[in-house]
C-alpha cells in the first residue's frame, strides 16, 4: 500500500512537470497565455442551447474551463464549462490550421479557454460549436480531481470551494441562487418603501443579542473593540432619527460553537418599522417569504429533505403557552411559582441551571417538546419576559412579550418583536441582564449608554426583526448544512504550526518565505506554571474499578448540541454494531468538526445519564489541568490503527 501511494505521487508529480514544462514552451515561443488581458464573450453555454434555432449558423464566441477533450486524428472534441454550463465544440485541423490544431493537441484539461465558431448540430444531435479558432487563456498548473464529492471529501469541499464549484454544477446552482435569494429580499423591501443602510461591524458595545462576541484590539486609538453580534441597537437609533423603515443585510459575528446550523460569522437581516407593532411583522415575514419563493423557485411549494413545506398557505399563529402546552401537556397557565416550574421541570426531566427563571424554564420546555414539530411555516408567540430583554411587555400579561420567533422545519428562521421603547423599562433590563453577567453569563448584555440617550429622546412604537439569511438559503436550496450555503465556510486551522508560520510569514518583511516560517516554528511545551489535581488519598476497591468497562471507540458523528454552551452528542462505534450516544462537556475546547473520525478512549457500562433530555451512555475520557486558574482540557485521542471495541486495561 505504501509503496502504491509514493508511486502515485512520482505519477502525480511528473504530470504536474509536464504542464509547467508546456507552459515554458509557450513562453518560449512568444505564446505566453498570462499576457492576454481580455477576452470578448458573445454567448453563454445555456443561452446557446436555448436559442439554437436562431443562433444555428451563426458565428459565437464563447470562454471557460476545458473539462474534457477527445483527440481523433485530424478531428477533436472538447467540452468547455462556463457560468451556465457546459457546451461541445469540434475542433478540426482544416479549420483552425496545421499549427494551431497542434497548439491545441497538447491543451490540458483544466486550461481556461476562448472558442470562436459557428453554432451547429452533430449526426448525434448535441448542439455544439464549430471551432474556427481556439484560444488558451490561462494554463492550469493543477490537475483537476476526477470527482470531487462524496463524505470523504467533504471537508476538502469547503476548504477548496473554487474546485468545488468547477466539479460540481450543483454547488455553483447554490451560489446563484443564494445570490438570486437576496435580490428578491432587496427588490421585495424596496417596493415596500425600506431604506438599505450599513452599520458598524467594530463596537465597543456588542448588544442585540444574548451572543458571545469575538474580541479585538483597534492599535491607534488603542481601545479594545468587538465585532457586532447584532444589528439592532444602530438600527434603532436610526428610527429615533426618523428613518421610518430600514433595513440592513450584513455580516454578524458570534464566538460559538460549529455545527449544520451554525457558523462563527453569518448573514443576518434586520429591519425595522415605524408605527407599526410584531403582527405587522408577521405579516411582511409571511409575505416576504412568499415572495422571494415564487421569484427564484417559480413556487410557493419547497421540498427539504424530502419534506414538502407549503408557503403559500397562511402561517400558523400560535403562542408559546399553547404550543407547549399542545406538545407537552405541561399547562404554565397552571404554574404560578418557581418551585413550581421546577418541579414540572423535573418530573419531565427538563435539565435546568439554579438562575433560571419560571420564563426560562417554560423556554426550556419549549425547546425541548415543540420545536421538533414545527416543520409547516408557524409564528411562535408571546415569550416569557426573562428571555426577551429588548421587547414590549404584553400590556394585559407583563410575564409575556409581544415577541414572535418563525420555524419552518423545526428551525428558528426569524424572531420580532414589538420593540421596547421605554427608556427606563430598558434600563432596567440591561441592569437585570448585567447581573446575568457576574453570575458567569457571558450571552447577557450590557448597558449601552449611548443607545439610552437615543432611547431617552424618544423612539416611536416600533415593529422589528431579524432573519437568519443563510438558514433561508438551506431551506430554499435544499442544502442540509450552512456551510453548503456559505462560500468559505469557517474551517480549523491544518495545523498550529502551519497557521503560525502563516501569520509569521504576513508580518515580516517580503523576502521571508513561508517555508523559511515554517522551519522557524518550533512547538514548545512550558509546564512550569501548569497545576493538576492532586492524586487521590483514598484507595479505590480494585475490584470495583476493573469492573469499568475502557473501550476504544471511533466517532461517526459529533456535532454541538443544541441551546447547551458546554455538551458535544457523540455517536460512536464501539465495536457492538450499535451506535452509542455519549454526550461530553468539551466543547470549549473542541469544535465537532476536528473531532469525526478519531479514536476516543471511553467507559461504556456506565448506566444512561440524561443531559438536555438526551441519553448518554458512557463518558469519553479527558485529561484536564489548570493555567493560572483556567481550566485547560484534552481529550485522549488513540491511534487509529486500534479497532473499536478494543478493550484497554
């Protein structure tokens, strides 16, 4: 095996010399492809398809990426691949000339390329063009892959999405339509009078949401900054200004976990409206999305995952008391008390934290029995007040909030409200959410001085949302994670070494190369201030502890679990032929992603422990130590070669 994967690369190597080695000949003889600057495209692939019979005869010129060539003697075909597809030509000495039908001969595929001829149809019928003249644009230096899709290339996918998208038509067809997804916003809102605005990204004050934010540090005026986690609060203050309907579609920033719902940077669009309160912004949402369904799909019917879910029926409307109450059984009308709630609580076995509130309790509820089942286009309303630190009390209920979030497909698509415009009911909930602070909270908010003075000058009654855009774009698109719909996807680094000697080679002067970095990049271990746990004084019976069944176990799936800061869901193969599930508090040391794939050490006779209504069984062993107070974490990761299942002793 191995000496088959080193002659594959010698085979691999040799191929790529050759392409460089036809590029110096080029050079050579003055036919240097990088020195031509522009290239006049008259058709597209598809348009010539689609208007053959006017364009039969007729001279066309189009450009793209050669994916396939047949040399036959005094005759060739190659198929080119431009924006909208995929298009023959046939390629003939007689035509182009001796000399140039040789030049072509030795084109590789993956060379860019321009073909002037006549439209025409083959004895097979395939509508193709007649080269005249052939032109090589660019030389591809790379190969391109055979194919180049499938599991084991996933990441590989999202790493080099520029082959991606030359692979895979599919994937491009994404892209268009993402695009295509957000002119419809954008023409949608303009006929409904929005103003597009722009907002800062860099605040010293990261509000709007209950996020995370990244951190960063502005060097002239030497003042830590954050990156918006929302777009609410500058909108606001643009309504305060008498801007009665704005809107923005930007990138928001969030230092949270990686999963197929979510990404540390993300498309968020919110827009705001005078005069008007969250039915208001009920009805835009239900249109809205009607609207741009019908303009990129040509139907208001989308299929996802092969569930069909129809847009153009009204949206149910219901509230968050009768949803759980309808999934659950639970009836918080019947609950008055937090001892209350938490005995409900427990008796369904919600897993809830010593700060939650009945509100948040009731949330929990919500999130653990109903969301699953909201996969029609529904308006979820009135949420408790704990939960909903922007938004105007309900004036006959001041538990609840004149706040709707929108699911479609067990997905938080969108959340509104009917925004909170006093001033000093606001104060107020900044100073409760700044207590959530120092009780260890780090989504909470904190006051935003500048925003009260905004505030306090007087904001009109005000409805407002935001919409996850790229969640959209999954829906609409059929695509089963956000990174599917996301061009460059976040993606861990290849290596610490790599990464350093990447940010090394940025900052120092031209001619420090990136291999000289990398040799200079030397890993270091300092355990001179690190703390571990003192060992154990207490003798365990030997007994008791052999009975502790250590397997090696290998991780199909992990992924975040949903709504908890801290827990991994880790399906594993543990050698039985049935996969278990363990959930692991690591994940603010691990994302999912680095995870799959390896092989875990983990106890696995350990009875089911429920953790955010999910069974686990078994616990997946970790070495832990302190710096400076911080707890550092590692997960044992075993060579690959032992098989799951392997008993350790």
């Amino acid at each position: 095996m191995a000496e088959q994967k080193k002659q594959q690369e010698q085979d691999l190597n040799q191929l790529l010399k050759v392409r460089r080695e036809k590029l110096a000949d080029l050079q050579a003889n003055g036919k240097d492809p990088f020195k031509i600057v522009k290239y006049d495209v008259t058709h597209h692939s598809q348009e010539i398809k689609d208007h053959f019979e006017e364009l039969e005869n007729q001279t066309v010129t189009i450009a793209g990426r050669m994916m396939s060539k047949r040399v036959m003697g005094k005759a060739s075909f190659c198929h080119v691949q431009d924006l909208e597809g995929s298009i023959q030509s046939y390629v003939a000495r007689d035509s182009l000339g001796e000399e140039a039908y040789k030049d072509f001969k030795k084109l590789d595929v993956g060379d860019v390329i321009g073909i002037r001829g006549e439209v025409f149809r083959t004895k097979t019928g395939e509508i193709s063009i007649h080269a005249s003249e052939v032109t090589l644009l660019s030389k591809s230096l790379q190969i391109l892959p055979e194919k180049f899709h499938g599991l084991t290339n996933t990441d590989l996918r999202y790493r080099q999405r520029y082959v991606d998208l030359i692979m895979n038509p599919e994937v491009k067809d994404t892209f268009i339509k993402r695009s295509k997804i957000l002119s419809a916003i954008r023409t949608y809102l303009a006929g409904e009078g929005f103003m597009e605005v722009e907002t800062p990204m860099l605040v010293s004050n990261a509000g709007g949401a209950a996020a995370r934010p990244f951190e960063t540090h502005f060097n002239a005026l030497d003042e830590d900054l954050k990156l918006r986690i929302s777009l609410e609060l500058y909108l606001k203050r643009l309504i305060v200004g008498g801007l009665e309907k704005v809107y923005e579609i930007g990138r928001v920033f969030r230092n949270e976990g990686l999963d197929t719902r979510h990404n540390p940077e993300f498309t968020l669009m919110e827009l705001y409206q005078a005069y008007t309160d969250y039915h208001g912004m009920m009805d835009l949402t239900e249109n809205l999305y009607r609207y741009v369904a019908q303009t990129v799909l040509g139907t208001t019917k989308i299929v996802y995952n092969g569930i069909e879910m129809d847009l153009g029926k009204p949206f149910e409307r219901i509230t968050m008391l009768d949803a759980v109450k309808k999934y659950s059984g639970v009836d918080f009308n019947e609950i008055h008390t937090l001892e209350e709630a938490r005995a409900a609580a427990d008796e369904h076995h919600v897993a809830y934290e010593e700060r939650h509130k009945k509100g948040d309790i009731l949330n929990l509820f919500f999130e653990e029995f109903v969301e699953d089942h909201l996969i029609q286009p529904t308006f979820v309303m009135d949420h408790p007040v704990e939960i909903s630190p922007l938004t105007k009390k309900k004036p006959d209920n001041p538990d609840y909030v004149e706040r709707f979030e929108f699911f479609m497909n067990g997905w938080e698509m969108a959340n509104a409200y009917s925004e909170l415009n006093d001033p000093i009911d606001q104060r107020e909930r900044f100073k409760a959410q700044e207590e959530l602070l120092a009780q260890g909270d780090e989504e909470a908010n904190t006051t935003d001085e500048d925003f009260m003075h905004a505030l306090e000058l007087g904001m009109p009654p005000t409805g407002g949302i935001g919409f996850g855009i790229d969640r959209m774009c999954m829906l609409l698109t059929d695509s089963q994670a956000i990174r599917d719909v996301l061009l460059f996807p976040t993606m861990k680094s290849m290596g610490a070494a790599k990464n350093e000697a990447n940010n090394a080679a940025q900052s120092a002067p031209v001619e420090k190369t990136v291999e000289k970095a990398i040799a200079e990049v030397k890993e270091t271990y300092d355990f001179s201030n690190v703390e571990v746990e003192p060992l154990f004084k207490d003798m365990v019976d030997f007994d008791t502890f052999s009975k502790s069944d250590f397997r090696a176990v290998k991780v199909k799936e992990c992924e975040a679990v949903p709504k908890s800061k801290k827990l991994l869901k880790f399906v594993l193969d543990d050698g039985s032929g049935v996969d278990r599930v363990i959930l692991s508090g690591i994940h603010d040391y691990y994302e999912p992603e680095f995870l799959v794939g390896k092989t875990l050490l983990a106890i696995t006779n350990l009875p089911p422990r429920k953790m955010m209504g999910i069974d686990s069984c078994g616990m997946i062993i970790s070495a832990t130590h302190l710096v400076e107070g911080r707890e550092g974490l590692n997960v044992l990761i075993l060579d690959d070669k032992i098989p799951a299942g392997a008993k350790l002793y």
